[in-house]
C-alpha cells in the first residue's frame, strides 16, 4: 500500500469510535460450532492452541496458534471444531460507529495476521476482561488503551502486501478530496463541486474515486454522513433533528429511513443501546 493510501486510510480510522460487549479467554469445548449467523458486532480471536474453522462471507479460515483474526460485523459467518483439539482463544466483541467491512474490502486488508507468541497483545486481551468489570473512574480510559491497541496492532499488520503503487497526483487529489468532503459534509456537495476541487472531469473523477474507495462518490457521501450520525448519537445528547442537520440530512424523515435501513435499528434505539454504556473514542 503507497503512503497515499496509508494516509487515506488512518484520515478514515481517526474518526473511530468503539464500545466493548465482551472480552474473555475461552477453552473451547465440542459443542463450540453454530451455523449461518449474521452479527451486527466486530470480533477479534486471538488464537492460543487448538484447531477449528470459521466462514466468513465466502471465505473459509483455519486460523492456527499464534494468529490473530478480525472478524467485522456484518458478515454472514459459521464456525466448528474439527477432528482435533478445540481452540483456547483470548477474543472480544465490540460495536462500531465505523463499517469494517468496508473499510477491510476497500483497502485490501487481510483477517488473519500472524502474531507468534507475543506476550502484549495477550496482557492487552487479560486487561479488556479485567476492565469490563471494573467500576473506577478511568475505566473507559484503560478500556481504550486497551481496544485500541489491539486494533491498531492488527490493522498495521494486516495490509496485504501489494506491488507498491507510485504514489502520483491523482491519489494525493482524492486524499484532498476526501478530506474536503469530510470538512464539507453538511453542505449539499456535487459531483460538478467535487471534480472541480479535485481538477478532474466529472465522469474521470467518478472513476477513480469508484476504483480506489470502492463505491461512488455520493454513496460514500451517504455512508459518511451516517457515520457521524452514529458518533453525535453515542457521543452528545443533541436531538435526532438536530444530529441529522450536522450529519448533513436536511430531511428528518429521510435520515430516519435511511439510518434504520443501514443500523437495522432507529436513530432513537441506537443511542438507547449504549445508555449508561462507555463508548471510547
């Protein structure tokens, strides 16, 4: 991945915001296997002995001792124990306002990395566990150095390795452009505005924005906005009017749809799940 992209990518995480459900070190049993499920939560596995599989999506993993799998919500996922030994797994669940499926697909990152033995990711799984059940005043805080740690760990080493790709104009005008949605995303933004930011002809802009961030220009618009929907929800106590007008959706009826087809859950539910929870940032 060129510098560009790398940029591309941590403008994307710095807006992350995570709540932990569970952390726990388990020793599997034979009965560790349920079929065809698809949750709304992320998960990370690390994996201590054992054997098993998982399928994700299409894709079928046998992650080995020593590896480290990130699993993003939203996929249709099963898992088994097989012939041999069941996994002992240090792991975690935990919501997001970001979609990681997205951002996985978009960036070519891989959901299995390598990690050996290494003895501070499985102090940062034990700390998670310790924390969950702590009531002291800077638990959310330990919680996030925490959580953090371990995501930042499997993202810096989960990129896949790509020919390197010269990092040229037009990547370093869609980082730009990026960014300037970002800064302009309660305004009505065009096609016509962002091209001519970016000095691009509209359908040349289309394309590669579409080739490098995997969607169109206006669906990632959409998908931004309402990632900062979930932010002001799980982080103010603005009204739901008033966080669809600083999210960019001039129509409250319409942010309400939309956010309900996207969360499966209403913009009043959704910051009813995390009431008396802590969310870090």
């Amino acid at each position: 991945m060129d510098n560009a992209k790398k940029q591309l990518l941590n403008h994307q995480l710095s807006y992350l915001r995570v709540q932990l459900l569970f952390a726990k070190l388990s020793v599997c049993g034979p009965d560790w296997m349920k079929y065809h499920f698809t949750p709304s939560y992320n998960k990370i596995y690390l994996i201590r002995e054992g054997e098993g599989w998982l399928q994700i999506g299409k894709e079928q993993l046998r992650p080995k001792p020593g590896e480290l799998v990130f699993i993003p919500g939203g996929l249709e996922q099963s898992y088994s124990v097989t012939t041999g030994t069941p996994y002992t797994m240090q792991w975690c669940h935990f919501k997001s306002n970001m979609n990681f499926m997205r951002l996985f697909q978009l960036f070519g990152i891989s959901k299995v990395v390598s990690v050996g033995e290494n003895l501070e990711l499985q102090q940062r799984f034990r700390e998670l566990e310790e924390h969950r059940s702590d009531k002291g005043p800077s638990t959310s805080l330990k919680i996030q150095s925490s959580l953090f740690s371990i995501i930042s760990y499997f993202i810096d080493h989960a990129i896949m390795d790509k020919s390197q790709e010269a990092a040229n104009d037009s990547i370093r005008k869609l980082t730009e452009t990026i960014e300037y949605i970002d800064t302009f995303l309660t305004r009505e933004l065009t096609i016509e505005e962002l091209s001519q930011n970016a000095h691009f002809h509209p359908n040349y802009f289309i394309r590669i924005f579409k080739r490098h961030l995997g969607m169109p220009p206006m669906r990632y618009i959409h998908e931004r906005r309402l990632e900062k929907a979930k932010l002001l929800l799980g982080s103010t106590d603005l009204t739901v009017g008033e966080i669809a007008h600083k999210s960019g959706f001039n129509d409250v009826s319409y942010f309400s749809a939309a956010f309900k087809k996207s969360a499966g859950v209403s913009p009043s539910e959704y910051r009813n799940l995390f009431t008396g929870s802590d969310w870090t940032k």
